[in-house]
C-alpha cells in the first residue's frame, strides 16, 4: 500500500519522459527537414532571372525539376521564392540539358503560398530525362513608388504610395506591408484586374517611420488568395517637432518679467526631439516691429544671450525650431509669448526701497495711533477719579451745611462742571 503511489509516480515519470522524447525527436525531424530545406535553392537558367528551366539546388549542385505533378500553384512558389512576382506560365522548356543529369527534383506539391519551394513537399527521382524538365515564366514582382518627390513626412499628414502590376496577372488585391510586420497596413481591392494602385497611410505617427513594400495577391485554386513576392521598398521619415519651451534668466533679482537696465539676461529655447541641422529661431515682438534671432541648434536647447538690456529689448520673445530634412522644411509651432519688461535700476523706485517705506510709515501711524489712544484711556481714568473725589467733595460740603441732599446725578454734575472754580461752598449756593 505504502509503495503504490511511489510506483505510480515513476510510471507518470516513465510517461512524461516519452513524451519528451517524442517531442524531442519531432523538433529534430522538424529541424532535419527545415536544415535539408535550407540547402535547397531554386534558380531559372536559359532564360533571365525570372524565366528559364527551372533548377533546384541539392547537395551542393544543380538538378532540374521533373514534370510528375508539376502544376501552376508549384511555379508561384517558385517565382514568389525568386522574388518575381507569380507565375504566368509554366510547362516544358524549350533550352534543355544535353548530359543526363543523374537527379530531378520530382512531385513538387505546393499549395501555392508557400514562400519558398523547399517548403512544398517533394521527393528526388531518377526516372525523369530531360525531356521531362519544367520551365517557368514569372510576371515579375510588383513595383512601389512614391509620387512626391519627397520621402520625409510631418506626423499627421498622408503618405500615398503607388503599387503597380507590370504584366501578366488580373490582381482582385493590394497590400501594403511595413518591414517587421506580418499583416498588412493597408489593403486595397481591385476590380477589372487594374494593373495600379494608390494606398494610403494617413494620419502618420513616427510609428510610421520605416521601409515599406506592396504585394498583390490573384486568385488561386478553391477560392484562395496567392500572394506575389514583395515589391522593392521604399524607406520613409516621419518628423514629430513638439512646441518649444522658453524661459529666461536675469543677473539680477527681479521680480517675474522684470530686467534692469543694462544687466545681462538670457532666454533659453528647448525642445525635444532634434534633428541635425535644425535650428531656433527666437523672435521679439514690440509696438513697433518684430526682430528675429536664429541661433544653430546643436543640442536641444538654445540660450540667446543680452549682455546690457535696453529699453529696445522689451516686448514678448517667443521660439520655433526649424529644420530642412530632404528637400522640406519643417517648423515647429511657436512657444508661448514670455514678456520681458526692461525697468530703471533708481534706487530710489526699487522694490526693496519702497517696501522699506512702506513699513516705516506704518510704523509711525501705528505708534501714532497707540499714543493717542494710550492718551485718551488715561484721561478718562483720571476724570473718573476726579469726578469721585468731586462728587464725594459736594455731598460732604452739603451735608455739613445742612442742607437737603440734591440728588445724585444732578448734583455731580453741578459738582464735575464747577470744579473748575475750585470753591465748592460758591457752587452750592449757586445751585440753591
Ligand atoms: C547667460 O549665458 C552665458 C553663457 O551662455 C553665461 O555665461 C551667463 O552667465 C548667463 N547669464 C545669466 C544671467 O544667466
């Protein structure tokens, strides 16, 4: 019981173990084959490169190609491996060998997509003659051309390339493929088998930057599409120029969008990404005119130097970047304005200097007001205390008299206004 499940695991090992080596020696068979493939090369002898007998490479000579089941989708295969475009013919050659070569390459079986005819299943016979040999002739590979006469482009715009049939075939498609890709950017469809077309790439991104090809596929057996090899190619550019910053600096501390007269300043312009030969352009505009400074951009930044600013170097500097690339010119979009303010270096308007007054005469009308009010809290304390001693003054002064009491508030008052005379008897009299 104990073992069991020991056993079972060395049968599972057992097992995982032949599936790895069947896997293995799948991968090898897999790599014999594509190795023996690779040895093979096709080639048309007797006519130019894309017409003639049709030769297949194998173990390090030339063999011809025997007629058992040679049939159209075979010679697709071979002109697409020749880079020629597709098949428009295919059958005996009229050029044949004379020696019996001792090897054909025979029952070729290609679908018809295959890129290479060593991809297309065959075997070698030696019961072929010459008689039996293949020829191909092949429409050549599509043409791609660019009609402007520039290949560098700015990001957003439309690229129109032209793909073009030279002879043989009725394309129903055409295809434009970017260099690293599998799929097709664009795909244009054809009617009446027209020989050219234009495809369109637009809103371009520097994604876009690289070597594109077209092909044009006809259609072949079971309503499938073949393929023809791949055109020449054609490279393009796609400039991407951002919006510049601006900044500037001073030598001396001033407030934001100020200068002083006759101190050094520096505008700075920078952007990303430059290109050699691009430059920057910074331009000044004032009341009365706009003044333009270009400075090579070497990197990507720029500083326009004003070793003594003058009033003449006041206004809103703004900065592009340009650049030639082929035969066009490209300009970026303009910074934002930066003002730049030239002020008087008169002490006596500088900010350190008002603000120095400032605080000054706040201080006195502080201490101005503190007194005052100081002043007045004392008086009013001292009265208080005046009006007591008085007020007691009076009702003592009548009561030693005699006489009735005046009532308080009255009397005070009598007492407070008439203090000044200092002769409190003269006053209550008075009152009586
Ligand atoms: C302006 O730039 C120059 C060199 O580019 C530098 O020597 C100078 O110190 C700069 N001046 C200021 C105010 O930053």
């Amino acid at each position: 019981m104990k073992h069991a499940p020991q056993h079972r695991g060395c049968v599972m090992r057992r097992g995982m173990l032949s599936t790895r080596l069947f896997l293995i020696l799948i991968g090898c068979c897999i790599s014999v084959w594509y190795t023996d493939a690779s040895e093979l090369d096709v080639r048309l002898v007797g006519g130019d490169r894309c017409s003639g007998r049709v030769e297949v490479q194998h173990a390090g000579r030339w063999v011809g190609v025997c007629n058992h089941a040679w049939g159209v989708s075979d010679a697709h295969v071979v002109c697409r491996d020749l880079g020629c475009g597709l098949a428009s013919s295919h059958g005996g050659v009229s050029d044949r060998l004379t020696g019996p070569p001792p090897l054909w390459l025979s029952h070729v079986k290609c679908v018809g997509n295959e890129a290479r005819l060593k991809r297309c299943s065959h075997t070698f016979s030696r019961n072929c003659t010459n008689h039996t040999d293949v020829g191909v002739h092949c429409s050549r590979a599509p043409i791609l051309t660019l009609p402007s006469s520039y290949n560098v482009f700015s990001a957003g715009e439309a690229v129109n390339f032209i793909c073009t049939v030279l002879n043989g075939h009725k394309p129903v498609s055409f295809h434009l493929y970017k260099r690293g890709t599998g799929t097709p950017l664009v795909t244009q469809r054809v009617e009446n088998g027209q020989k050219s077309v234009e495809l369109t790439l637009s809103d371009l991104e520097t994604s876009h930057q690289g070597s594109y090809s077209c092909v044009y596929s006809i259609w072949g057996n079971l309503l499938s599409q073949l393929h023809s090899s791949q055109s020449n190619s054609i490279n393009i550019i796609v400039v991407d120029l951002h919006t510049p910053q601006i900044w500037y600096n001073t030598s001396q501390d001033t407030p934001a969008g100020w200068v002083f007269k006759g101190s050094s300043f520096n505008i700075t312009c920078t952007t990303q990404p430059h290109y050699p030969g691009g430059s920057f352009q910074l331009r000044l505009i004032r009341p009365n005119g706009t003044v333009r400074h270009s400075l090579p951009a070497l990197s990507s930044s720029v500083t326009f130097s004003f070793p003594s600013a003058q009033a003449l170097n006041e206004g809103y500097y703004c900065c592009l970047y340009k650049v030639q690339l082929g035969e066009r010119m490209f300009t970026s979009r303009e910074s934002q304005p930066l003002p730049v303010s030239i002020r008087d270096t008169d002490p006596l308007l500088s900010p350190m200097v008002i603000s120095l007054l400032v605080s000054a005469v706040t201080f006195v009308i502080a201490t101005g007001i503190m007194l005052i009010s100081f002043r007045m809290l004392c008086r009013r304390k001292k009265k208080l205390a005046e009006l007591e001693r008085e007020s007691r003054t009076c009702e003592y002064s009548t009561n030693s008299a005699g006489r009735p009491v005046i009532p308080l508030p009255f009397h005070s008052l009598q007492c407070l206004r008439l203090t000044g005379v200092d002769n409190t008897y003269v006053v209550l009299t008075t009152i009586k």
